[in-house]
C-alpha cells in the first residue's frame, strides 16, 4: 500500500525517503523483504535522479522518456559505464512503483529508451598478499598485549572477510553464529536463491579464531555487551553497518600507505587463494555459497594466468 493518500506522485525531496519506506513495507518478486543495502542502493538512485532534476529545475518525477534519456547521458558524462548501468538497472523498479501507485506513465516501457548495458570483460580485483598481511599489521596482528577495542576489533573484521564473507553477510553476524572451539562460523543466507532455513558453515583458519577469541573478550567491555550482534561500534554504539565497515578498511588502508579498497575485494581474493591452494572448484563454491560455476570463472578471473604458469610449473619436465 503507498504512504501516500492522494493521487499525485510525490516531489522530488520527500521521494527517496517514502520510497524506501514503501520497500521496507513490501516484498521482492521472490515474496521476501528487501535487504536494507538493496533499499539503501535503490534510494541512492533516486537521489541521484532527484539531484539532476533540481538543477534542470524540475519539479518531479513526471518524466517522459525523452528526459530520462537526458538523465542518463549526463549521468554517464560523469561516471563510468558501470555505474550508469547500476543506477538504470536501480531505476527500474522505482518507476514501476510510480506507475503502479500513480498510474504515471512508465519510461522504461518505451522502446526509446537508451540501455546502458554493462561493460563485459572487467576482471575482479586481487589484493596483493603484502596489502592484506599490512592491514593486519596496522590492526596490532592479533598481538595478545593490544588492549585497544577499536584495533582488536578491526583485526577481527578483516580477518573474517579472508574468509570469503560478503560484506552484508560479515555484518549481519550473531553471537551465535559463532562455533569458535569447532573452527566455524555460520552464516545466515542473505541471497534470494537459497531458502529460508539453509545458510552455509564457514570453516575458519587458526589466527581467525584467535582473532575472534580476542575481539569477544575485547567485546565484554562495551556498553552494549548484551546485544545479540557480534560487531559494534566505537564509543560504546550499536552494531556496526556497511558505512562504518567501508570507512574502517579505507582508514585502515590509507594508515598503511595504500588507497581505496572495497569490502567485496577480499571475496575475489578468498576465490584465488583456495584454487592457488589446490581446493577443488565445488568445494570451492560450497564455501562461498555460489550455485554457478560461473561465479568461480568470474571472482578468479584475475589472477587466473598466474595460477595456470604455477601449475605447469609445478609439474616440472614432462618428458
């Protein structure tokens, strides 16, 4: 039901807002909830939109094809392709919204509208082994004297996302989820293919679950000990969200004398690291909670050339 009373299509500022109220009120086409990130990235979008309709001087999301087009091109001036195609794909389902509850004619209905499709052949980044060994150095490596919750914690973070964890899934973890003196995690199924009840165990490399051990003792001390979540903020907050997670690593990063770096880039480099090791490509998915092998192809595609040179390598004279 819209969280509006009258006929007309809300304005341009109070939009994102009502919309994402709308989404935390219904349900995806699977019939489940929204994940808060895809509600998030979805009212980002049409902030973005709302942005650009502002300095056009318009006054609301009446837009026919030919303006949305406008939206688009402007849009790509000043982003890669990539992301254009992230916030047309975003779109999409906001204007199927307003057309749903307004009755507003929908551009995305028109054969006239530019499609921005995604750029093909972009391969996944790999951290270098000495960026990710820095970031933990730069936590106190796990060291038994650090005392510091905030450098205990981070220590923690970034030692679970080498386990292969996405970002949503790291943050959505609970006190018990853990299974520390089994070496294992579990994780709660985020993702639309898996069922409600499944989810996938995690196991967990030694210096993981002395981090973890640390963290929680570290962890008894906060305000909010009692709270179910496993990671919480600084000055004594609530559980940590994807923001928090972001500023962390880049921090963390630019204190070791790097630039930028994303939470999902520790997932691409969990893939490299287990089929470097040997581990068989469905063992490899089954850790990772994917159901194509195309995913495989994909979070390793990077350092695929150097994995195949060490292989043969390995092999030494055939004949």
């Amino acid at each position: 039901m819209s969280p509006f009373t009258g006929t007309e299509p809300p304005t341009s500022q109070a939009t994102a807002e009502e919309y994402s109220i709308y989404l935390r009120a219904t349900v995806n086409k699977q019939g489940r909830p929204y994940q808060e990130k895809t509600i998030r990235t979805y009212a980002e979008a049409v902030r973005a939109l709302g942005q650009w309709m502002s300095r056009q001087g318009i006054k609301d999301f009446r837009l026919d094809t030919d303006t949305l087009n406008k939206f688009f091109r402007d849009y790509n001036d000043s982003h890669d392709r990539g992301g254009t195609n992230s916030v047309q794909r975003n779109l999409r389902t906001f204007f199927q919204w307003l057309e749903d509850e307004f009755d507003h004619p929908n551009p995305y209905r028109d054969r006239r509208l530019h499609r921005y499709s995604a750029p093909t052949g972009v391969k996944p980044k790999t951290l270098a082994p000495e960026f990710v060994k820095d970031l933990l150095k730069i936590t106190g490596n796990g060291h038994p004297r650090v005392r510091d919750f905030e450098k205990v914690r981070d220590h923690a973070m970034i030692r679970v996302l080498t386990e292969g964890l996405r970002a949503e899934e790291l943050l959505s973890l609970r006190l018990g989820d853990l299974h520390l003196s089994q070496g294992l995690l579990q994780v709660v199924p985020l993702k639309d293919a898996r069922a409600v009840g499944e989810g996938r165990v995690i196991p967990l490399q030694p210096k993981t679950v002395i981090a973890l051990t640390r963290y929680l003792r570290a962890r008894e001390h906060h305000k909010l000990s009692d709270s179910d979540w496993l990671w919480l903020g600084t000055r004594n907050r609530g559980h940590m969200k994807y923001s928090g997670l972001y500023r962390m690593l880049n921090r963390r990063a630019k204190e070791a004398g790097y630039g930028a770096v994303r939470p999902h880039q520790f997932r691409h480099t969990f893939a490299h690291d287990l089929l470097s090791a040997g581990v068989a490509e469905g063992d490899v998915m089954t850790v990772a909670g994917w159901k194509s092998r195309s995913m495989v192809d994909r979070y390793a595609s990077d350092m695929a050339t150097v994995r195949a040179v060490k292989a043969v390598r390995r092999m030494g004279d055939r004949y």
